[in-house]
C-alpha cells in the first residue's frame, strides 16, 4: 500500500504560511529567496513528501483513520485475490498444464478483474469514504480503460516470478534433479542453495528493471481515473502536467501507458525504490536465515538419505 501512495504523490507541495507565525529572528525570508511569495506576508515552505519514510506514512495513514488505516482496502485486497485464484484453477485446470500455462491464465484472470483492481488503488489513495468498495466499482467503459495497463503489470509479474527459476533450473543440480540417475550429494545441497539465491538476484534485477515500470504505470492509470468527487490521501497531480485531457471536452479521461512513466518524477522513482530496498532488505534477511535453517535441519533429520528428499522436493516444485 505504501509503494502505491508513492507512486501516486507529487514529488513537492507548497503550504503557505503567514510571516507573523515564524520566528522574526533571524529573518527566515529575503528578497533574494527564490521559495518567497509574490506576497510578503505569505511566505512559501518547502515540505518533505509524505511517502519520505515509512515510519511518516505510516502517520500520515493513522493521522487519517487510526491504527486501522493501514489496512486500508484489505477486505477489497482478500476478495480480489480470492476471485483471481479461483479464476485461475478454472483456466489452468481446463486449458492449462503447466506452469507457463498457469502464468498465463492468471495473467487473464487479473486482466478481468481489472475493474476490482482500479477500484482497490483509487481506494488505497483516497480520503476514507463512506461507501462500500463494491459501490466504488468503475462503469464497464472504465474497466476497457484500464485492462492494458493491467496487462502490462500482470505479464511483468509473471516474468519476475518464473524467469529465475526457468534461468537456474537449466543448469547445475537443479537441472540434474529430473534425471533419474542423478545422486546428489552435500556438495549438490551447497550448489543447490546457491542456484536459489542465484534465482533471487535475477528476481530482483527482473523486479526493479520490469516489476517496478509496469506497477507505477498501472497505478497512476488507474489514479487518473480517480472519481472528481474523491480527494487523495497524499498530493497528487491529476492533470499529471497538463497531458491529460477530461471526457467533457472530448478527452479519454485518462493518461496513457507511456505518460504514465514518463511523468513519474525522477526523484519520485528513488524515493520508491528506497522504500521498496527496505522491504527487500528484510525478505533477504529473512531467506538467509530460512535457508540456513532448512540447510542444517537437512544435515540432522536426512543424514544419508538427503539425495532422494532434494530430488522429491525438486520434483514437486522444480519448473515443469
């Protein structure tokens, strides 16, 4: 939810406070100020994004509807990935068998519930309403609107998701798991390991060069969309600089594909990426650590018999 403020928040706002609230000494403005107003009395201060830190947008959140702020859009969020998983047991199961199979029937699933999608982010970065996310549901024509952007994010995250292993699989022991004659060892479980975080620095790679575009650019589509009546929890650009251009006047009512990216500042695009290094950092530590448990856990319960259970786990979660 964090990383979807960001990438919808203007990258400066300007507050307007009056001289007679700051301190006259020393003068806090001169002429040669390039942040002064026009007006003397009202002079412009520079603020931080809200999106800076997460420990302030977790604030800004609660500031805004307590502690439960920062679940925002979760019932919208459990529902929708309920309907996406079950939309791709039907399709994989009928038309699909394997696992790029499986990519592509949720990459379908996700493009027909764009509309649900759209509703959930415009949820996300909006002041609390009182209406229920299922009246917050765009018109169809909306959803038309929307579906390529989803395309785009839905392909991207199936590529970041399958790629490493695909990449990893084909070689070294995790390649020789299918061979029924292979007999891994110690040093098969070592290499094993790392192949896997081989696999996590392809992801990562995959996630900023691909994920990171295709998300920003669903998500500010999604943000022009906005309803006029709902007001953004953080600032945010509707006009995304004058490039789009409303219905009435015989616009789309929405920027496209490129714009979208284009138009997201470079300073906004370090400030997410920091934001999201964060979370990455914790996941990686996590994975060390997980790995180093299940690596001498393996040593301890498996003893000789450690070959046939990699291969037994390979097969059931190896690239097929």
């Amino acid at each position: 939810m964090i990383p979807t403020l960001c990438m919808v928040e203007s990258p400066e706002t300007a507050a307007y406070v009056p001289v007679n609230t700051l301190d006259s000494s020393p003068p806090a403005y001169d002429e040669d100020d390039p942040t002064k107003a026009n007006d003397d009395n009202v002079p412009v201060v520079r603020n931080k994004p809200v999106t800076s830190s997460l420990r302030a947008t977790v604030a800004h959140l609660q500031s805004r509807g307590g502690f439960w702020a920062r679940f925002r859009g979760l019932s919208l969020y459990i529902i929708l990935n309920a309907a996406t998983g079950f939309l791709v047991s039907m399709l994989g199961g009928i038309f699909f068998r394997n696992r790029i199979g499986l990519a592509l029937a949720t990459i379908i699933a996700k493009v027909i519930l764009s509309g649900w999608q759209m509703t959930w982010i415009h949820i996300v970065i909006s002041e609390p309403s009182p209406k229920r996310w299922y009246m917050r549901v765009p018109p169809m024509k909306n959803w038309t609107k929307i579906m390529p952007a989803v395309a785009l994010w839905a392909l991207a995250t199936q590529i970041v998701s399958i790629m490493p292993m695909l990449i990893v699989g084909s070689f070294g022991p995790m390649n020789n798991m299918k061979n029924p004659e292979f007999e891994p060892g110690t040093k098969d479980l070592y290499a094993s390991a790392g192949q896997g975080f081989m696999a996590v620095i392809i992801m990562l790679l995959l996630f900023v060069g691909l994920q990171i575009p295709a998300s920003v650019t669903m998500v500010r589509v999604a943000a022009s969309m906005l309803p006029e009546e709902d007001e953004t929890i953080v600032p945010f650009d509707r006009t995304f600089g004058g490039q789009t251009t409303p219905e009435i006047i015989g616009g789309q009512g929405k920027i496209g594909l490129k714009e979208a990216w284009r138009s997201f500042p470079f300073a906004s695009r370090v400030r997410l990426v920091k934001l999201i290094a964060k979370v990455v950092t914790i996941f990686i530590a996590v994975w060390l650590l997980f790995t180093l448990v299940v690596v001498i856990e393996a040593h301890v319960l498996f003893g000789d018999n450690l070959g046939k259970m990699m291969k037994a786990v390979h097969g059931v979660a190896g690239p097929r």
